[in-house]
C-alpha cells in the first residue's frame, strides 16, 4: 500500500473558537455551541520541522464549548490560553479549502476546554469541586498494566488505569515480547508488538484513504481529573529490503488519539527531518473505536507517524533509534488516550512479527 504525499513538518489546527467571556484560569458552567455558530478556522503546516512560518488551509470548525448557565450547563470548563494562532501572512481570512502563506503569532485569546461532566438531575455548581493540587508526573504504562486491576494512583490523587486491545482481528504477540510488556533495556519504555500478522494489523484502503481498522492499541484512562499528556514513538521503522522490493516488506506506524467528556482531541505528531520516519495523513475507523469502548463514532481523519523511505529501508538497532522516532503531544486536556500500532504495509511472507515502544508516559495537568 502507497502512503500518501508527506507534510513537510505537523499540521496543527487553530483552536475551533476562543471565548473571551472569562480570563484563562477560571471555570465556568458550559456546552457545545449550537452547530448554527460554527464558524472558520486553519490547519497550519510547517515549512520546516519548528518553523513559525508555512501554509494554512481554511476549513469549517467543529462546535466548541461555550459558558452557560448552570441550568443547562453539560460540562465544567476551564479557559485555557491559546498562545498561537495561524494567520494569514497578508491578513486575508481563507474559506474552506483555501489556502495562503501564514505564520504562528502570538495571542491572548483563550479558549474553553471541558474538565469534568455537570452533575446529572441538577444545576452545575458555580465553581468545580475541590481537587488535590495536579503534579505532573511520568509514568511507565507496563507497570500499569501489571498492577493489580492495571490500575495506579498518582501523587497527585488521580488515577491511572491501562488495558491492551487486539482490534478486528489483528493478531498480538503471545510470548514475553508482546503489548504491554516492559522493553527489557529500558523498563520504562512499553512495547508493542504483533504478528504473525496477516492482513488485520495492516492499514486498510477506504475510500482511497489508507485507514486504521486492525491494529493493537493500548488504551490509557484517567480519573479524579484531566490530564494533558506526551509520549515518544520508537523503533517505527521496517525491513531490510532492497530499494527495488520496498514493496514486500513491512513498514510500520503509530498514532495516538484522546478524548475529553467524550469529546475527540488530536495530539500535535512531529518527527525529526534527519530520521526516517514522517507524518502522514491517514483514518480512524469509527468501528475500530468502538471496539476499544468509544462507542459509536465515524470514520475519521488523523495523522499518523510512519516509516516514510522508499529508498532506505532499514530495521534500524537500538544504537540508531533516534533515527525512527515520532511524538505526540497534546495540547489541551483529556480523560481517555489510546496509543495505536499497525503496518503501513504487509510483509508479502505474511508471517512477520513486528514490534514498536513508546515512551513513558508523561502525564500534564
């Protein structure tokens, strides 16, 4: 399977809309706005890995929070700062589908992102329930999954829990090498692994739209609180194979996708321009969602890091694994993660057993 053209650096949304209704910081009663006042916003792309400068596409935004009153309140919000937002390098506001020269400047809008559902059969409170002081802290998901009831309680209060799903049929790993288990150099590092694989753990075509249907995922939630997380991707990378039979090997890809009050939140995914992996643009598969407990969700776009060389392709050792990294960060809080492995591309041997790691967990406030 061909992946698709290659951004240069991330594409990151602009912020759907800001509320200037009160100071970042605070919280206020709030609900998603009627779909009437959706409005415009950009998706910036880099023209190189840390650029401020690139190209922005307008697209419409999806609906975002809003205060109201507590009556009818559905979410706590807190008003968080945006910092950036992608403008027009001329000024101009682009339509949907449109694009023109842009840069990342500064700003002090802000904008609501959800913290806590409203207490059900009555008013929201005016201010949300006294938690412990968040402490960020870093935790390695494999010793989650290998407590008791995989769970784990921060210093904070908050409590961590992780599960492993094999989606649609893609085979994991049954030996001492499989998801969840702990990389034996670095122990804090989880790895990923599946195989023999077949064509489940394999990105499927959709519409023309190489998508994520089969693949292992580990799913990461979080209680008595939010949590704004990053990881690290390693080891994405693919067999040894001359230029010529690029094709039938395995390549491999990771993503990682969030949700807050069941609300989907996308992470920022970079990689470095001296290794070999990228960011592509890829599908989730609403279907595959449910099965790891989202419930009923579409079909939905995201990007993914991927091994992206059609001219070097190399299983690199853990001395060169800088050179197939990616992360994924989170800009705004979420409750619910899943971390997500699977093959840009089969081995046409189809038995390969293929594995990744992703980093500790590094869990903001």
């Amino acid at each position: 399977m061909q992946l698709l053209p290659v951004v240069a650096a991330v594409a990151v949304a602009a912020m759907a809309a800001v509320a200037a209704a009160i100071p970042a910081g605070e919280s206020c009663a709030c609900a998603l706005a009627d779909a009437t006042t959706v409005g415009r916003c950009m998706t910036f792309a880099a023209s190189s890995l840390g650029s401020s400068e690139g190209r922005c596409t307008g697209k419409d935004c999806e609906p975002s929070f809003e205060c109201v009153d507590k009556s009818v309140a559905t979410h706590m919000c807190q008003s968080r700062a945006v910092q950036t937002v992608p403008t027009c390098t001329d000024g101009a506001t682009v339509g949907a589908g449109a694009s023109c020269a842009c840069s990342q400047q500064r700003s002090t809008a802000v904008t609501l992102s959800p913290t806590q559902a409203a207490p059900a059969g009555r008013s929201a409170p005016a201010k949300p329930a006294a938690t412990p002081k968040c402490k960020p802290a870093t935790v390695a998901i494999n010793a989650v999954l290998a407590a008791k009831n995989q769970r784990g309680k921060l210093p904070d209060g908050r409590v961590i829990s992780a599960q492993v799903f094999s989606v649609a049929g893609c085979v994991p790993r049954s030996s001492g090498d499989k998801t969840g288990s702990a990389y034996s150099k670095r122990k804090a590092w989880t790895r990923m692994a599946q195989g023999p694989n077949g064509p489940t753990c394999t990105l499927r075509d959709v519409a023309g739209v190489p998508t994520y249907v089969g693949f292992q995922a580990i799913r990461i939630k979080i209680s008595g609180g939010t949590m704004v997380p990053s990881l690290t991707f390693e080891d994405v990378d693919a067999t040894t194979k001359k230029a010529s039979q690029a094709k039938d090997g395995w390549r491999e890809t990771m993503t990682a996708l969030g949700r807050n009050g069941g609300q989907i939140v996308k992470p920022q995914l970079t990689t470095s321009s001296k290794g070999m992996t990228r960011v592509f643009t890829y599908q989730m598969a609403g279907s595959s969602l449910k099965e790891i407990g989202w419930g009923k969700q579409p079909n939905m776009a995201l990007e993914g890091v991927s091994y992206g060389s059609w001219t070097t392709i190399k299983n690199y050792k853990d001395s060169q694994a800088d050179m197939v990294r990616g992360s994924a960060v989170f800009t705004e809080p979420v409750d619910d993660l899943v971390v997500v492995y699977a093959l840009t591309q089969a081995d046409k041997r189809k038995n390969a057993k293929t594995g990744v790691y992703m980093s500790a967990l590094t869990v903001g406030c």
